[in-house]
C-alpha cells in the first residue's frame, strides 16, 4: 500500500484540478470557447470518479472494475482523438484548404485504426470480443494520437502559429501522451511485470497532472490571440484604405 501512496496522491490532485479547470470555464463563460479543452477535462473527471467509485465499492482486483477501467479508457483514448481533431481544426482556422486534407488524413487514420484493431480481433475470435478489440483498440489509438500531436506541434511551427494559448496546450498534451508511451512500451518489453506496472500507473497520473497544470497556466493567464489579430486587421486596412484614396 505504501509504494501506491504517490499514485494516490496524484490521482485526487489530478481530480482536485480538473474540477477546479472545470468549474473555471464554467465560471467564466468559456465553455463553448475552448470545446476541446471542455470535452477532455469532462472526460477525465468522469472517468477518474467512476473508476474511484468502483474501486471503493469492488475492490481494485475485480472483474467490475476491470470492465469499468477499460470501458472509461476507451471514452478517454476517443475523447484524446477528437481534442487533437479539434485542435488541428483550431490551427488550421485561416488555412480552409490545409483543413480540407487535414480532415480527410484524420478520417482515414480514424478508420485505418479501427481496421488494424479488427484484424487482430479477428486472430483471437476465441476469446471475449470486449477483452481483445477494446484494448487493442485503445492502445492502437492512443499511440495514433501521440503521433498525430507531434504532426500538430510541428504545423504550428511550420504556420508559424500566433495562437500561444494553443500551442501551450499542445505541449500539454504532447506531456500526457510521451511518458505512459514509453511506459506502455516497456511493459510491453517486459511481459506485465509488477514493476512495469506500478511504474505506468505512477507515470500516467504523474504526466496527467502535469498536463493539468500546464493547461491551468494556458486557459488562466493566456489568451487567445486569434481574436486580438482579427481585431487588428480592421483598423490596418481602413488605413491602407485610406492611403490609396489620398
């Protein structure tokens, strides 16, 4: 119990904040503003007190959990996919052509992982439909999505982005997805050991509250500056107006 304490503490940190974010945009009327942002904190806060819920009721090892558990990740890795879908379509707010491409690559992808996933189904057909596909599912999606964020980071260099409050929460994501990755993988490497185990749990929360924390800093004490240039055009093109009329 004592080497989960760290987890634990993370874990009801992590919840403690996304409340608070959730409440924040609430508060502040910028719910329907930041969509992605909202759907993502909504996501994680219901997934994380019903797994708390059934694990004060049930008991870590059981099979209640265990279904609870990979049913809110599914909800999450589907959440994940449309925040980064929705960011791109945020980068892409002056580039409609970009947006076009960009939203037939992320269908395809969206599709192409559903088919992988199926395939393997389809070599386990023996075992339980929800033990197989949902957790392939979930993991061929999860790292699509580290992928595909690493691709939005890059374009907003590329388009040289003005939008910071984005780009913040970008890099917020890019910190939620890279450490479990790389503790997934080991885990992988190493057959389920205890150790890989415990040491994902602990990353994944740890990661999660540092997205957390970056996205706090991003939505609190940054703006979008989208609107502000689009404010600013107005008078700069009265005065190229006027300029030609002289």
């Amino acid at each position: 119990m004592d080497s989960n304490i760290p987890s634990y503490v993370l874990q009801y940190a992590g919840i403690l904040t996304e409340v608070a974010l959730v409440l924040y945009l609430a508060w502040r009327g910028h719910w329907k503003g930041q969509g992605a942002a909202s759907i993502c904190l909504t996501s994680l806060l219901f997934a994380e007190l019903t797994r708390l819920t059934v694990w004060r009721t049930w008991g870590f090892a059981s099979r209640q959990y265990f279904y609870v558990y990979w049913t809110t990740d599914f909800l999450l890795v589907i959440s994940a996919f449309v925040l980064v879908s929705l960011f791109f379509r945020r980068a892409c707010l002056r580039e409609d052509k970009m947006w076009r491409l960009i939203r037939v690559f992320l269908a395809f992808t969206f599709v192409f992982v559903t088919a992988i996933s199926s395939v393997t189904f389809t070599h386990n057909y023996r075992h339980l439909f929800f033990t197989y596909f949902i957790i392939e599912f979930n993991q061929n999606l999860y790292f699509t999505c580290l992928l595909l964020n690493t691709l939005l980071y890059l374009l907003l260099q590329y388009i040289e982005s003005t939008d910071d409050q984005l780009g913040l929460l970008v890099c917020g994501v890019g910190i939620q997805f890279a450490g479990p990755a790389a503790t997934l993988a080991l885990a992988h490497l190493t057959a389920g050991e205890r150790f890989a185990q415990s040491l994902t749990s602990l990353v994944m929360r740890l990661c999660t509250f540092g997205m957390l924390l970056v996205w706090a800093y991003a939505l609190v004490h940054v703006k979008d500056k989208a609107t502000v240039v689009t404010r600013r055009e107005i008078p700069v093109l009265a005065e190229v107006t006027a300029n030609l009329n002289i």
